[in-house]
C-alpha cells in the first residue's frame, strides 16, 4: 500500500491580452509558488482586502512551457505507476476557455500540440515493445457525462447523428460499494493507431459549442480510461489497473457570459456538479467527517476511487491571467489547495487468472477424490470416457520419450486409469516385438549369433530379421556404394587435376622459369599414379574442346615466378552457384559433398561455361544502365512537374497583379510563360526518349535472363548426364578390379575324371605325397 496526497500542478494559459499581476517563484522550501497582485480600489474610504494572493504547487508551468514538458512531468509518473499495477487518474480543473481540453486532449492543427491523452498511448505502446518479457494488454472506454447523464462516445455501431442517438450511460452499485457502468462499451486497442483511432472517434462525438468565454467550449465532462493488463508468460498472476484522463467542463459566472437558452441550461448542470466536486473534496479534507457525498453527482460517482480511494491522483488547474479572470483563476487555486490536502491508499491490483484457478481447482478436486476413493476402498464402476483414454495414451507417450530416468507418470489412484496405461503399454511392446523365425518359399531360416557358453545364457533363438530392418540394410549398402562411386570419379579428377600442374611446370621450365615442386616444400607425393589428359575424369564432350583453354590458362601464369598447385587450384576453380546447386538439389535430390566437388570442377571445365559467364556480365551491364535511365526517368518526371508547378504560380501571379491593376487578365502566354513551356516541352522529349530506350532495354533484360536460365538448365542436364556416365565407368572398373566369384555350387562346376595310374601327377590329391617329399620336376620319371 502506497500512501500519498493528491499531487497539483499548475498551468498558466498563454494570452496576448492584457494580463494581471502575476509572479512564479519560490518558497521559503525552495517549493514553485505562484502569486497573484490584485490592487485595492482606491474609491473606498475602508478597503482591507488582500492585495497578493499565494498558492504552492508540484510545479508551475508559464505561459511559455510546451506539450511534452507537461507530459514528463504531470503524465509520465502516473502512467509508470499504472504500467506496475497502480490505479492513477489526472484531471483538468479550471475556468471555460483556460486551457483543459488543449492540455488533457491537445490541438488538431500541429504535431507537437498533442496532449496528455494521445502521448499517454504512444508512450504506452513504446513500453510495450521495450519489454517483451511481459504480455500486456489495453482496452479503452470513453464517457462523456452531459446534464448529468452519461453517453458512450465509442458507440460500437457507429451511426450516432447527434448525441441523443448514442446508448445512454448508468450507474449500479454492488454491495463493496463497487461502481459499475452499465452500456459503457470497452475496446481492445492492439497498437497505437487503433487507439488513436478510437480516440478521435469520441472527440467527434463530443459535445461542443461556441460561448462568449470559448470558440468551441466542451460543454461536458469526459473521461477517457485506459485499462492495462499485464502478464509474466507462464505465470499464474496478473496485474490489473486503469487510468483515468479526466478533462472536466470550464466553470463559468451567468452574469458575466450572459447566455441564454441551452447555453444557459448546460451552463447550470456544469457548475452544479463541479459543487459537488467541491462538496467530495471538502469533506474528504475534513478528518471527522464521516460521509462523503459522493452520490451527489454522476461525475463524483465515477471518480470515488480516484479521490480518497485506491489509486494514484493528479491535478493540473488551468490558470488565465487576463485581468478580468484573475478571480477565477484565484478561485481555481483555492480549490487545488483544498485538493492537495486528500490522501489516497493506493494498492497494488495483482489478482490470480481465474482460468488458471478453475484448472488447478479441478485438477485438486480429482486428487481429493482419489484419495477418498483410496481411503474407503470403494473404486469407481464407470468405464473412462474416450476423452480420459486418449489423455492417458498421450501421458504415456511423453512418459515413454522423456529421458529422465526419475520422471514419474502421475494418473491418480483410480484404478481404471492404471489398468488402461497397462493396456498401452502392452499394446506398444507387442507392436514393437520382432517376428519368429520361419521358412518362407523354401529359403532357409537365418540365424542370429549364437551367445558365447562362458556367459552362461545360452545360445539366442534363431530369428528372421524384420522387414524394416532388411530394408534399412539395403538402403545403407546403395548409399554405400553411391559413395564408392563418387570416390573413384572424384580420384580421377584428381590425377587429372595433378596432369595439368605437371604440364603447366614442364611448360614453365621449358622457358627458363624456376618451379617448386611439392617434395621441395615437404609435401608427399603418390608416385606411380598415371595422369592421363583425355582419361575417364573427363568429362568426354569437352576432352578436346578445352585444350585450348588450359593452354591459354598455362600462358597467363608464365609471367609468375613461384606457383603452387594447390594455390592455383584455388585460383582456376570458379566460385560454386549457390542458385544452381538448388536446382539441382530439385532434379536428383540432395546433393552430396563428393558430388558438390564433381560439380565444381565439371563447370569449371564446361564448354559452354565462358558462354554464361559472358550473358552474366552483360545482364549485369544492363541492369546498371536501367537503373540509370530509370533515375533520369523520375528526374524528367519531377522537372516536369516543376515546371508545371511554376507555370500555374505564373499565370496566378499576372491574374492577381491584373486584379490589382484593374486590368483584364489575357489569356495568351507572355515571354516567361513561354520560356517555361518550351523547357516542359524539352523534358517531355528527353523523357519520351529515355522511356522508350528503358522499354527496350527491358526487353533485351528479359531476353538475356531467357538465355541465362536456358544455359543453367542445360549445365544440369549435361552434368547428370556426364555423373551417370561416371557413375557406371567407376562401377564397371570396380567390378573388374574384383576376383572371379566361385560358381554357387560346386558340385556342377568340378567332377572328377578317371585318373590313370600310371602318371604320378595324375594320381588323386588325397594319394599324392607332400609336397616337401616330392622330388623336384627334373628328376620325376617322364
């Protein structure tokens, strides 16, 4: 609880009339204080009047302060209060035409002439997204309280004419004293412009009319509430609060106005209720009244916690120092002194989500009933609902994929529930269980390794592996051999590759330069490998369409003194078309590291590679130079429309100087209109001739774009037409690098001859001596 006295400042009104006498300054306190001069009349013989009045405040704003000062310092701690959960309320105070509706509302015609209201949601939503830590939420309402009744300017129908079409406005009372609006709509703002919106909404519908005092005088109190809502995610608690922005109507003399008639009426029902304003703030000042009236009065009812209540008030009374008004302006801070003296109790509004309570209410009443259900032993009859089956089966699934070994699965103690999570738990070790072993078509049973005897658990019983599991397998041996194959293609790119340093190093040293080979750096290298120019790395269209282009590369890299083969590699090799991979990941699926590299050095070595480079560079000049003509094209169109501009101001200037002149005004042009005519005519013509070369050379864009796309897609076909070829070279060489299979069954294959006794190697293998014991070839009988 926060206890606090009611915070008054005070706003003196600009005016270019002639002023009072008055002074801000200091206390004794160093407080602002601000003094008013009135001067005795020297007619009367007695006079004891006071001739200077003084009033202390929060602060004094001259005539001279702006808008947002006025915000920071009247606004801005309220409205922090109301974001942390605090009630807050600011209201105008003061005399018709002093300046409340300017300062709570603001003007129309600048910027900077906002108000309290409008800056309060700016500054709002700018919090909002500040501190993304908490969910805020913001409704609004606006109350406008004419004749004592009260009308809803955010009608949501919207087809209010005058004020009487709008819904009226009352008052209920529960029994905490609480007041409620009955009819007063309440809107979600999600950003500033709605509320914005909302906002101008109401001051359309507002009640205003011309006094003698005021041009448009409010002729009725408004209170627009800001209701914010504010939620820690995953926290069970909320913050309430609401802010009201009061701008009550002007007080104003009958005898000094001289209205009549509805002015006149209006002009009653205002100072009645700003009486009874004052009657709440008397007796809220007084310690030993007991009763406060704030049923007196609509307005006074509204406002029953902003003064004396839970809440945070502020006061800003609107001074006018013209010297016919120095009375009610000292009336007017009479009346923030007494309010000055009010203390309010203002609490935090932090309450418990009631959708939160009921879940965790229900879910202790289920407790409560197992317990009892445990207690007396007698469990329930019913069968679960399939709502209860299914909330168990996706307890069980979270259960099972948690990996916490200490996590518990929390049913209850109702017995139906335990059996049922039994149930799906079988159900899911049965579904996962692998198939018995069995012959199928007469194939033979496969039968898993036995496990060893000295672990004493016998041997496992044969099982056939599952399908999943043969298909698994089958998967891993084609991904396997697609990465054999992409090996041998990319080992021989490589001894390509190691062909092409060694030629461009012969060609080096047949002129006379020095080269540093890779065994005088310290690096390795494989000998006996064979590099053969036009070998199966190549790619067969282009083994001897590119010989010159490795000759002119060889050529550029005379003029260096050292090169490295890796260095070069680097430096030949293009960089990877990150768009092109994409399409090729669409057309074969994605693509893998080895096939990536494969897919480098075949563009590098495409033929139609120099092709595409030229129409990438074209496309690129030609988009420099429409961007260009599209920049003078804007320019042309804002030179003639300034041109225009001109010649308008012109013919302005002599109609205006004729009307002057008390001449007739001549339709044909004089020398300057002429001048400027024929220079709009001039930018006509560039600007044709830069839009048609624009529209042309669009054309030649989506032509050369055409091209590019046609050539990429061409590179894709012949790289997966080449990748295949690759492909089944490397797996016919794998194929034949193998031994010979045995026959699958050898009794077909070896059947033995009839041998004939008298040749010693003739004899069968099993009468045969060992073959340390037989004597060499030379001596064996013929």
């Amino acid at each position: 609880m926060v206890k606090q006295t009611i915070k008054i400042f005070c706003r003196v009104k600009p005016t270019k009339g002639k002023t009072g006498l008055y002074e801000i300054d200091e206390d004794e306190s160093g407080g602002p204080k601000l003094t008013f001069v009135v001067p005795k009349d020297q007619n009367l013989i007695v006079n004891n009047t006071k001739e200077e009045y003084n009033f202390r405040f929060q602060r004094v704003f001259d005539q001279q302060t702006k808008q947002e000062e006025v915000f920071e310092n009247v606004a801005q701690p309220v409205v922090d209060n109301a974001i942390s959960g605090y009630n807050g309320t600011i209201f105008a105070y003061g005399q018709t035409g002093s300046g409340k509706t300017f300062t709570i509302t603001g003007g129309a015609e600048r910027y900077a002439d906002r108000g309290i209201i409008p800056r309060t949601l700016s500054y709002l939503f700018e919090y909002y997204e500040k501190h993304p830590d908490y969910v805020y939420t913001t409704h609004v309402s606006y109350l406008e309280i004419y004749n004592e009744n009260g009308y809803d300017l955010l009608d949501p129908k919207h087809e209010a004419a005058k004020l009487e079409d709008l819904p009226k406005v009352s008052l209920m009372e529960d029994t905490d004293q609480n007041i409620h609006l009955k009819n007063l709509s309440v809107h979600q703002a999600g950003n500033e412009e709605e509320a914005l919106n909302l906002l101008f909404l109401g001051d359309t519908n507002r009640m205003i009319a011309e006094t003698p005092m005021n041009q448009a005088s409010t002729r009725s109190h408004c209170i627009f509430t800001i209701h914010v809502t504010a939620r820690e995610p995953g926290s069970a608690t909320i913050r309430r609060s609401k802010l009201h922005l009061v701008d009550l109507a002007g007080s104003e003399r009958v005898g000094k106005t001289g209205v009549g008639g509805t002015l006149l009426a209006e002009a009653k029902y205002i100072n009645l209720s700003l009486h009874f304003l004052e009657q709440v703030i008397v007796a809220l000042s007084e310690k030993s009244r007991s009763h406060i009236p704030y049923r007196n009065s609509m307005m006074t009812s509204v406002l029953r916690d902003s003064l004396g209540g839970n809440c945070m008030t502020t006061m800003i009374a609107t001074c006018s120092v013209e010297k016919k008004n120095v009375d009610e302006s000292i009336s007017t801070c009479r009346f923030a002194q007494r309010v000055a003296l009010i203390k309010n109790d203002a609490l935090l509004n932090e309450e418990v989500d009631p959708k939160l309570m009921i879940l965790r209410l229900k879910k202790e009443i289920v407790e409560l009933k197992d317990q009892l259900s445990l207690a007396t032993g007698e469990q329930p009859t019913d069968e679960l609902s399939d709502e209860d089956v299914d909330r168990l089966a996706q307890m069980v699934g979270v259960y099972i994929e948690d990996t916490d070994p200490e996590a518990t699965l929390a049913v209850g103690a109702d017995m139906r529930k335990i059996n049922e999570c039994f149930r799906i738990f079988k159900r899911l070790v049965l579904d996962r269980k692998p198939g018995r072993a069995g012959v199928t078509n007469g194939s033979l049973e496969e039968e898993e390794p036995s496990v060893s005897e000295d672990s004493g658990l016998g041997s496992a019983p044969p099982t056939a592996p599952s399908a999943a599991t043969s298909a698994e397998v089958k998967k891993l041996k084609d991904l396997l051999q697609q990465r054999d194959n992409e090996i041998n293609i990319l080992v021989n790119m490589l001894k390509k590759e190691k062909k092409r340093a060694q030629d461009a190093t012969l060609a080096l040293e047949e002129r006379g330069i020095p080269f540093t080979t890779g065994e005088e750096r310290g690096i390795p290298f494989t000998a006996g490998e064979e590099h053969q120019p036009n070998g199966p790395g190549r790619p067969p269209s282009v083994r001897n369409k590119h010989r010159n282009r490795e000759e002119r590369s060889r050529e550029s890299n005379v003029g260096r003194s050292t090169i490295q083969p890796e260095s070069r590699e680097k430096e030949t090799t293009p960089p990877y078309s990150q768009s092109t991979t994409v399409r090729l990941r669409k057309l074969g699926g994605e693509m893998s590291v080895g096939r990536q590299e494969a897919f480098e050095i075949f563009k590098r070595d495409y033929e139609h590679s120099v092709t595409i480079d030229d129409q990438k560079s074209l496309l690129k000049q030609r988009y420099a130079e429409a961007k260009q003509l599209g920049e003078k094209v804007n320019a042309s169109r804002s030179q003639i429309n300034h041109v225009k501009a001109e010649i308008q101001q012109h013919r302005m200037a002599r109609a205006a100087q004729g009307i002057h002149e008390n001449a007739e005004f001549s339709e044909e042009p004089d020398v300057e209109e002429q001048r400027l005519r024929e220079r709009m005519e001039g930018e006509k013509a560039s600007y044709k001739v830069t839009f048609n070369r624009l529209r042309v050379l669009k054309t030649e864009i989506e032509h050369l774009q055409h091209l590019l796309e046609r050539g990429r897609l061409q590179l894709q076909k012949d790289f997966e037409l080449w990748w295949a070829e690759q492909t089944v070279s490397a797996h016919t060489s794998q194929r034949a690098a193998l031994p010979p299979e045995p026959p699958a069954s050898t009794r077909a294959a070896w059947k033995t001859p009839p041998i004939s006794p008298q040749h010693p190697l003739l004899q069968p293998l099993a009468q045969q001596p060992p073959l340390a014991q037989q004597p060499p070839l030379a001596q064996q009988p013929p």
